[in-house]
C-alpha cells in the first residue's frame, strides 16, 4: 500500500473549518483514501473514504486532487469534541493485500475556544 | 450489539511471563486485525486474519502468535513478554477489506 504524508499538528479555532492535508503521491489506481481519527487514547474511528470522487458524510468532506496525489480532509465547523489525531491511509478494497496497510503518525488537530 | 470487545482492559506483566489478549466482533465482520501503539506513536499491524482459518503477518509480527478461533474471536498471545511489547493493543474488524471498526484497547505493561 502507498506511504501517506500528513503534517505533525495543526490549531483551528472552534466554530471555524479544519481542513487536513494528506500527500499520497505514489497512490495507485486501485487504492482508496480512509481517514480515521483517534480521540485521546480510544480506539480509532473510521470518518470517511473515497476513490477519486469527492465525498460528504455526516461528519466530514473528502476533497480528492484530479491526480489523486493528494486529499483533504474537511471538518466544517469545527468543536472542541474534534481535537484528535486524524490519520490518512490508503489501501486497496478487495485482496488480502489490504490487510497490511498502516496508519502513520498522524496529524494531532486542535481544536481552541 | 457491542462491536469489538477487548479483554483484559488493563494487564501488568513481569519479563517472561506469558498471556493472550483476547478479541470479540458480534457484527459478522470477516476481517479481523490487531494493532500494537506505542507512546506517541501511530499503529501499527502485528497480525491480520483476511477471513475464518487464514492469518498473516503484519509489519511488527515477532514476539506474537495468533489464533482466529472462530468468525468472531481472534486473539493475541505473548508467548514470553518483554519490556519493549510495552504499549496499547487495538483489535479491529471489517467487513471484507472495508473500513475496520476498533475496540477500546489493552493497556499492556511489562515489567
């Protein structure tokens, strides 16, 4: 599976959206972009996924580039329940290959009245 | 329905001894995988099971086996714990190779 790059941490202030870059530059064309996060020290939460389209849920939008090298997530109004560390992954859906993808570092978002 | 279960919560061990962390799904998830997270650090995959009697090493497996015991339960065994297998374990399930659904965690110490 692809390697991911986010940045370490990132401040936004409540009330305002967050939005969380991802460079996945050496993706490929049958691999899919997850986000998870992981509030203090709980297990981690699947927030969305996407292929090439952009995608909205109830809790975040995926925004993917044309050439899928990179995303971000959006959080659009951000609260302090949100500060997390927020992980991009991206693996492929249908062989066992999938089970050896991983979750990087992360980015720790903060979240300030 | 409870999702992932995680048993102990929390686990003190001394050099050597030996102990399984065990893992329940009740949401008929075919995949099933456990994590190992450091101090600071992201997760990282120590054994997967892509379905019922199949297993495969992740990128941390040394120093761990593991038993898909059924559909729903998969656990982890340390078979002579070290002071470096210090850290939180995480089991999760999907179905097929979808998004994973995560238990709360095994707060393992060794001392």
């Amino acid at each position: 599976d692809a390697k991911t790059t986010q940045p370490p941490s990132m401040d936004c202030a409540e009330g305002r959206a967050a939005n969380l870059p991802c460079n996945h530059s050496t993706i490929s064309g049958n691999e899919y972009v997850y986000w998870y996060r992981q509030i203090h020290s709980q297990g981690p939460q699947y927030i969305i996924h996407g292929l090439k389209n952009n995608e909205t849920n109830e809790m975040a939008s995926l925004i993917i580039t044309e050439d899928r090298k990179s995303s971000t997530l959006i959080l659009p109004h951000a609260t302090l329940r949100d500060t997390a560390v927020y992980y991009c992954i991206v693996r492929v859906s249908y062989n066992t290959n999938a089970g050896k993808s991983t979750f990087g570092d992360g980015t720790t978002l903060t979240v300030k009245p | 329905n409870a999702g992932v279960t995680q048993t102990p919560k929390f686990q003190v061990l001394k050099t050597g001894q030996s102990m399984t962390l065990q893992c329940a799904q009740d949401m008929n998830h075919n995949s099933m995988y456990w994590y190992r997270q450091d101090p600071g650090m992201g997760l990282r995959l120590i054994y997967y099971s892509a379905s019922e009697g199949t297993t495969d090493k992740g990128e941390v497996p040394n120093g761990y086996n593991v038993s898909r015991l059924n559909k729903r339960e998969f656990s982890l065994r340390l078979e002579s714990a070290a002071p470096s297998q210090t850290s939180v374990y995480f089991c999760a399930s999907s179905w097929e190779y979808n998004e994973q659904f995560f238990g709360p965690g095994t707060r393992l110490t060794v001392l």
